[in-house]
C-alpha cells in the first residue's frame, strides 16, 4: 500500500465557458517523480495552482499533504514548494540574499538559513555566483536557484510547473540529475509538468497525459505502453501519438 | 527522553515580527537603494530651500513695526511667501501627490512582471501581506522624509529668527505634517490601486498623474461651468446668495486637493474661523482673534473625514480586486 500525498477527486475549474480542467481525477504517491504531460493549454498550471490554493477549483476537491489548499493554503505552502514557469527574482538583490529572503518569509532562523542557503547553492552550482545580482544569472541559473529557492522551506512535496523550458542540453541533464538525487536522498515527492516527452521519459516514475483538460491516461511507462501499444517496453512518444490520435477520433465521432 | 513538543502558532503572528516584518523591511530597503527616492529626496530639499529662502525674504521685507503686530510668527514660516516662490505649504501640498504615486504607482504589476509575484505568493504568507507591507513601506518613508523636513525647516527657521515657537504653534505643526502624511497615503493607495489595475507600469503611473491633473486643473474649472449654469439670475436674499456659495463649495469639496487645502489653511492660519461663506448676521458681533488649537482641530473634522474615508475606499477597491485575483507566473 503505498502513500497517497496528492489527491485530486473530480477537480474542475471553468474560466466563463472553457472548462480548463474537467473532472480530474489523479494520485501521486510518496517519494515518486510524476510527470504531468500535456501540450501548451492543456490545464496542467491551471491543476498547478489549484493545488497551491492559488485558484479556487469551480468544483471537486484536492487534497496535498492532507490538507484542502482551497481551506488551509497556508500550510500546504508550508510544505510545498512551488517553483514557477519563467520564476522570477529581485534583480537588484543578490542570489543568497533572494534565498535568505525566502528563509525569512517562512519563518526560518537566521543562523539556519545562512546555512541552508549556503549547503543549497552548493548543491545546484551556484557557490560562485551567490554574491553576484540575480540579474546577472543565465536562464540556467535562474532555474538552478529557483530549484533551490524552493527547497529553503525544506518542502515534502515540491512542483516544477515547466522548470526545464529555455535551458542548454548540458544544463538539462544536470538539473534532472539534480532531481534524481533529492528524491533519492530526502525523499521528496516531485510533480514535474513538461511537455518534452523524453525529459518525462528521463526521470519520471508515473505520468499523466493531458489534453484539453482532461487527464487521458495515467500510470508508468510499462503500464501505458502495454495499455494503449499492446505491447511492452513502447516509447512514450509512441504512446502520446496514440493517445492524441484516439482523441481526433473521438472528437470526429 | 522527554520530546519537547513546540506549540504551533493557531492564530496569526502579531504584524510587526516575523514574514511581515520581513516583507516591510525589504520593500523599504527597496525604496532606499532607489534612484527614485534619491530624486524625489533631492526636489523636497530644493523645496524646502526654495520656500524657506522666500518666507525669510519677506520676513525681512516687512517693515519692523508690522512684525512687531504679527501673531504667530513661527507658523507663518510654513505659509507664508515674498511671492517669488510658492510657501512651503503650498509646495509640499503640491509634491506629495507625486511622492505618493512614485512610492506606489509600480507596487504589484512590478512583482507580477519580474515573475517574483507568484514565487512570493507560493510562501507561507496571507495574500494581504503583500498588500499591507507595499502600503505601510510606502507609508513610513513618506512619514520620515516629511517629518524630517518639518524638524529641518524648523530648525532653520530658529536660527533665522531667534524666537522659539509657543507650545500650539509647536501643535500646530504637528498637525501640519500628520495631515500632509494622511494626504500623501491617499496617494499611495490611489497609485497601488492602479498598479493592481494595470499589468504595464508606464500605464499606471500615466493613470495616477491623470487623476492628479484632474483634480488639480480641470475638476475646479468644470464646478466653474457648473456654477455659472446653476445661479439664479438674481439673488432675491443675502441668505440665498450665502447658501449658493455653500452649495458650490460642497460641490469643489469632492476634490480631495480642495479638502488638503482647506484643512491646511485651518491648520496654519489660526484666524481662520470658517471655510465656508458666512452672512453678515452671523459675522455681527465677532471679534476678530485666533482659534485655539482644539477648536482648529475641530473645524477641519470634516475634511479629515473625508480624505480617510477616500483613502479606506482606495485601499479596499485595491485589496478587492488583489484578494480575488489568480496569480500565474508572468
């Protein structure tokens, strides 16, 4: 039996007419990688930040850690760590002072959080360039200290919403070696959304697939392939192909 | 072993310590390292020195048996003028509304267009913090730099004159810069209200200044129209025409440059005794003579009032449509 840390039961949320989440229902276990997969549009961020308490969900419920973010989002921040697509920091500020900053808005003693932010720049890269302004760092680098801006709160969860869009090849494989790692070594559960089909494929226990709000299919690699390919060991581009042809049909009918 | 078990808070923290706390300091840092706060900090000295500078000249203009006559000699550093420059009063009654918009008009749609917003809001932090730690920033900075400029002018002033204020001209200036401070939140809260309306910075900064041309320029010439069309051809009695100026001065009212004004000249001139028009049966028997500094007080209630009561429909529009909105990164 394993541990269910995110669940989402019936979750939609409708924007006027488009429903940009229907009717969603997913698990994410303890101390695995999901991959939330889906074309541009297809309501990843919207699940995103409806599990953040960043939106209110039309209707269906989540429930991360526990906990309803729509009722108690404070304490699901507390133990999520959120890192935005395209994330952001105070340019004029330096890298270990946007940590620190962080440090403080969670309530993090000043001690502890020099040293967390230290050990955690370290651990991304970025020792050098902790003095220099966050304005002066690459794309790479942004996303190397947003992934260590989330890990200041010490998160038991933490969600990458397209954390790997805009970096070098070389970058990439360094930052999803670095997911790897954490979820090995602290036991992180990690939410990863993308929709670059091989990084997925990389690192990823579990997916889902998106399209137009509704979550298509979802379970390992193995299990999908045999699903949609009838056979074992498929790539997931194959199955993604399959499944968006399965939607065209069904759309004709 | 005894495990140590550590309450958790259940309320919130109180709101000077803790994130909060932490959220004032960094917007204030913000202001300081500015280029911003340098050049507004350089046009309040060089009005400070401006409207000094014009209220010793015409100190120093007037014949000594006139000065022996004048009351309030301190006060009259703040309002009066050689006519060469604007007094002090009026100056600063012009440049807040600026303050306040330069320490507002970029508050949220800055944060949301350097993607910051979101990461910030994925903190363990009520959404309001965000807005309460721009306001009370904001806010503290404007209420250093004037009450600087109230102690620096006064200072100068001693000098200059070698006669120490009385104790209600000493009241009286207080009261002056508290006042200017609720005039200048006003600003601020107009300016954050537009940085929450628009996603653009120029376009929010552009929407404040509008509003404050409006008000300063084009909202008394249109009441002007308005008058002009209202009066009667003829007043049949003096009670009439009294009341007519009234009912325009209400109307002027709605402008809260027009509310500023009235309550600085109160505050400043201790012989004004009425903002409004008056009829001869109810000026008879009148001595002329100052106000004390409760009854002052008393008479600009109303116009205190009035620029609170804007200010909390500022900020709670503001805090409405924040409070409601779904952040997504930038």
């Amino acid at each position: 039996m394993q541990n269910t840390v995110i669940e989402l039961k019936e979750l939609t949320r409708r924007y006027g007419d488009f429903t940009a989440v229907r009717s969603l229902n997913l698990s994410v276990h303890k101390g695995e990688i999901f991959g939330l997969l889906g074309p541009n549009g297809a309501g990843k961020s919207t699940t995103i930040l409806m599990m953040l308490g960043l939106t209110e969900p039309s209707s269906g419920k989540a429930l991360v850690a526990g906990l309803d973010p729509a009722r108690n989002p404070l304490e699901v921040k507390r133990r999520v760590g959120y890192l935005p697509e395209d994330v952001g920091f105070y340019d004029n500020r330096t890298g270990l002072e946007n940590l620190l900053y962080t440090g403080r808005l969670n309530g993090i003693p000043e001690k502890e959080a020099q040293a967390r932010a230290h050990n955690l720049l370290k651990k991304v890269g970025l020792s050098d360039a902790a003095h220099k302004k966050t304005s002066t760092y690459s794309r790479g680098m942004r996303q190397r200290l947003g992934l260590a801006d989330v890990l200041m709160k010490q998160p038991e969860i933490i969600i990458l919403d397209e954390p790997t869009s805009g970096i070098d090849p070389q970058g990439l494989r360094f930052f999803l070696e670095l997911l790897r790692t954490l979820r090995k070594e602290e036991g992180l559960t990690i939410l990863f959304s993308s929709h670059h089909l091989q990084q997925v494929e990389q690192v990823c226990d579990r997916v889902g697939l998106f399209v137009q709000g509704q979550l298509r299919a979802c379970g390992s690699l193995q299990e999908l392939s045999e699903q949609w390919l009838k056979r074992p060991n498929g790539a997931l581009e194959e199955v993604y192909n399959c499944i968006l042809a399965h939607q065209l049909e069904t759309e004709k009918l | 072993m005894n495990t140590i078990k550590i309450p958790l808070p259940s309320s919130r923290p109180a709101l000077g310590a803790g994130p909060f706390g932490a959220m004032i300091q960094k917007e204030m840092a913000d202001h300081l390292r500015s280029w911003r706060f340098l050049l507004l900090l350089g046009l309040l000295v060089l009005t400070c020195l401006g409207s000094m500078y014009a209220a010793l000249s015409s100190f120093s203009s007037l014949p000594p048996s006139e000065l022996a006559k004048m009351e309030f000699f301190f006060l009259k550093l703040f309002s009066i003028s050689d006519g060469s420059l604007p007094s002090y009063a009026i100056f600063i009654g012009f440049l807040g509304p600026l303050l306040g918009i330069a320490l507002g008009f970029d508050a949220i749609n800055s944060e949301h267009n350097n993607g910051t917003l979101s990461r910030l809001l994925s903190q363990p932090i009520y959404r309001d913090y965000v807005l309460h730690a721009k306001f009370l920033a904001a806010l503290a900075i404007s209420a250093i730099l004037l009450f600087s400029l109230t102690i620096v002018v006064s200072g100068w002033g001693l000098l200059a004159l070698g006669i120490p204020p009385g104790a209600d001209e000493v009241l009286r200036i207080l009261m002056f810069t508290l006042l200017t401070i609720a005039y200048i939140s006003l600003w601020i809260n107009l300016a954050i209200l537009f940085s929450i309306v628009f996603r653009q910075t120029s376009a929010s900064a552009l929407g404040s200044l509008s509003v404050w041309l409006f008000f300063s320029v084009f909202f008394n010439m249109l009441i002007d129209v308005v008058a002009k069309h209202l009066a009667p051809k003829q007043f049949l009695s003096e009670a009439q025409a009294v009341a007519f100026q009234n009912f325009v001065l209400n109307l002027l009212r709605f402008n809260p440059i027009h509310l500023f004004n009235e309550a600085t000249n109160i505050v400043l001139m201790p012989s004004v005794r009425s903002t409004g028009a008056l009829t001869m049966e109810q000026i008879s028997g009148t001595l002329p003579g100052a106000l004390p500094v409760g009854q002052s007080l008393l008479m600009i209630g109303p116009q205190l009032t009035g620029l609170f009561a804007s200010t909390i429909v500022l900020f709670a529009l503001g805090y409405f449509l924040f409070m409601r909105r779904e952040v997504r990164s930038r």
